[in-house]
C-alpha cells in the first residue's frame, strides 16, 4: 500500500474520529426542542456507526504496516473539521453534522483516485456512509 494511501486513510481517520467526537456531544447536548427525541435517537445511531467506521479505519492502516494516530494532538493536526458547540440550536447542530459530513464526503472524493484499489473501496464505503448521513440529517431539516 502506497504512503499516499496511508495518509488518506490517517487523515479520514482523524475526520472520523472529529465527527464522532462532535455527534456524540450534539447527541448528549441537544436541548429545548420538541424534536429532541428525534435528533438524540438519530445522532445516536450516526455516532455508532461512525464508532464502527473508526475501527475499520485503523485496522486498514495497521495492515499497510503503519501505526493508526490515536491521539488528540494527532487528530488536530490533522483534521478539518471543527469542534462542536453544546449551546448551540438544534438546528444548528443538525445542520453543522450534515454539511461535516459533506465535507468529509469531498475529501473522499478527491483522493479516491490516488489510493490502491483495497483503499479505493474502503474509500467509497465511506462515501455512501457519509452521503446517507448527511441525506437523513438534511430530510429532518427539511420538514421544519
């Protein structure tokens, strides 16, 4: 596996894990709405998966012989998206998810073309992950 591969799969790691991160503070965090229990239940599930991601992650980047970062100042350095804020609407919070997710979905879709073809098809899981994400967060909004 090419060094390029590597630092995709560290970079998209460190997203992942910022993501997580921030959807599991939106989930705990999320207050005065009558949609409370619709957000908490769907930003639970996005952070289980995005918990699942993770492993996948780090496991693809432990079998190209590397080390997986797994430290804060690690995944600061290295990732792009920015912390969440816990007083923030919930709308707010919804809408910052889905365009996070985004995000991430750009960055895949970049740099799928300069990895190896195991990496590429990680890569495009990820893609329909954070796509749907994204869909499902953007179909709350929609209907307020």
């Amino acid at each position: 596996m090419s060094n390029i591969s590597v630092d995709v799969l560290k970079k998209l790691l460190a997203d992942t894990f910022s993501l997580y991160l921030k959807t599991l503070n939106y989930h705990w965090n999320v207050r005065k709405t009558v949609d409370f229990f619709e957000i908490h239940t769907l930003l639970e599930k996005q952070y289980e998966e995005l918990a699942e991601a993770l492993d996948l992650l780090a496991e693809r980047i432990a079998i190209a012989g590397d080390y997986a970062p797994a430290t804060y100042s690690e995944y600061q350095k290295l990732t792009s998206i920015k912390d969440g804020d816990c007083k923030k609407t919930a709308i707010e919070m919804v809408t910052e998810l889905g365009k996070d997710h985004l995000e991430i979905y750009k960055f895949i879709e970049e740099n799928q073309s300069k990895v190896d073809f195991t990496t590429n098809d990680v890569l495009g899981d990820r893609a329909r992950e954070h796509t749907k994400a994204a869909w499902m967060l953007n179909a709350f909004l929609e209907k307020k």
